[in-house]
C-alpha cells in the first residue's frame, strides 16, 4: 500500500504539480504581479512549496479527468473499446474474438452483443471494466504501474496544454495592444509558447500510447487468468 501510495502521488501528483506551478510563476512575472514572500525560512518555504506542488497537482489530475472524452476524440476511440472491437497489432482478427469469448464465458455474461455500433461500444466497455476490477482485485501482473505512467503521461499534456492556452492568450492581448508586456520579457513568452506548445504535441502522442499500453496489459493480463484459472480446475483451454 506505501509503496503504490508514494509511486503513484510522486510520478502522477507532485511532478505535474510542480510544473504547472512553474507556469503559473512565469504567468504572473509576465503580468508583473508580485508574489508576496513568506518570511519561513528555506525549509518551511520548500515544505510550503511541496504542498502547493501536491495540491495543484491533484487538480490537474482532476481536470485531466474530465478532459479525457476530448483526448479519446483526437485519438480516434477509447482504447480500452477500439482494442476489442477491432483487430489491431496488439490482437489479431483471430485473438480478438478468442478474447472476447474468453471474457463473455468467464464473466458469465449473459447479455448479448448488441448488433448497433453505440451498444456494440457499451458492450465492450462492461467487459473491460470487469476485466479491470478482476486485475484490481488480483494484483495482476503491472496493471497498476502502467495506469500510473498513463495519468501522468495524461497530467502534462493537460499541464501543458493550458500552459499553450494561456501563453498564447497572453501573446494575442499583447500584440492586438489590449495587454501591455515589457519589451524585456517578450523572449521569455516566446520561448514559453513554443515549449508549452512543443510539449503538448509530445504528450498527445505519449499519452495516447501509454493508454493503450495500460488497455493492453488489463486484457493480456485477464487472458492469463482465465487460462491458468481454466488449468488449475482441470478445463482444457478453448
């Protein structure tokens, strides 16, 4: 339990954290607003910073969350759906179907495919989510590493995606004259949005492949199970 607790809050919360704290600093030079320093002395100020660090990462999580429907959009379909509804270079047109008879048998699922693409989809993300509780509950195989990995891969594109956002908000008010920036830190922007928006192209890809690395591992991992499952009692695998 420590051990997923102190992997999974360092990778996915205080890293993102830190960063977008770093964006918000060099958005509030940009705007020439003082932050107030505290008299704390350095311990107390990095022991305020870590937390700051922790919370705002936590909320970059959230909004990552909430996020995740436009990102499924860019890259085409759910991944933990698009892997059981078609064949793909992780599972074959044959492997596929093996699969999802595998699950429907071993979940017990009664309830038929539905024949229209929508329910078709639904379907198949009921039997990822079973499979997903079954890892969960078993501690199969790297389940929980690859779902860390994957939220953090899914934190910075959203960290650095409104970092985008705002640099070039803040570029567009200064260059229509609605927002006066200091000749001196004009470099500094510049340079900002070409990494935020940089780092954001990186991370579509990244997150994207670490998403169907994370559905990949809950299914392989399943599959498995059933088949050891299938063995231990004496069935002869199909």
């Amino acid at each position: 339990m420590a051990e997923k607790f102190d992997y999974y809050d360092a990778i996915a919360h205080l890293i993102p954290g830190t960063v977008g704290c770093l964006f918000l600093l060099f958005t509030l030079d940009l705007l020439e607003i003082v932050v107030p320093k505290l008299d704390v002395g350095s311990f107390g100020t990095a022991g305020i910073g870590i937390a700051v660090a922790y919370t705002v990462g936590h909320l970059l999580q959230s909004l990552a969350s909430s996020l995740e429907p436009l990102y499924y959009a860019i890259w085409g379909g759910k991944p933990s759906i698009r892997l059981l509804d078609q064949p793909s270079r992780q599972f074959s047109e044959q492997q596929r179907r093996q699969l999802i008879e595998e699950l429907v048998r071993f979940f017990k699922v009664k309830e038929k495919c539905p024949d229209d693409h929508k329910g078709e989809q639904n379907f198949y993300q009921r039997l990822f989510e079973r499979c997903m509780a079954l890892c969960n509950r078993n501690k199969l195989g790297r389940v929980d590493a690859f779902n860390a990995i994957y939220g953090f891969h899914r934190v910075l594109l959203t960290t650095f995606l409104f970092g985008f956002l705002t640099y070039t908000t803040i570029w567009i008010l200064h260059y229509h004259g609605n927002l006066d920036i200091s000749p001196a830190k004009t470099p500094l922007l510049t340079a900002l949005i070409v990494i935020t928006g940089g780092g954001a192209w990186i991370e579509i890809f990244r997150a994207r492949k670490r998403a169907y690395y994370f559905a990949r591992e809950v299914l392989w991992m399943t599959s498995d199970h059933i088949r050891a499952s299938a063995l231990a009692s004496g069935e002869p695998e199909c």
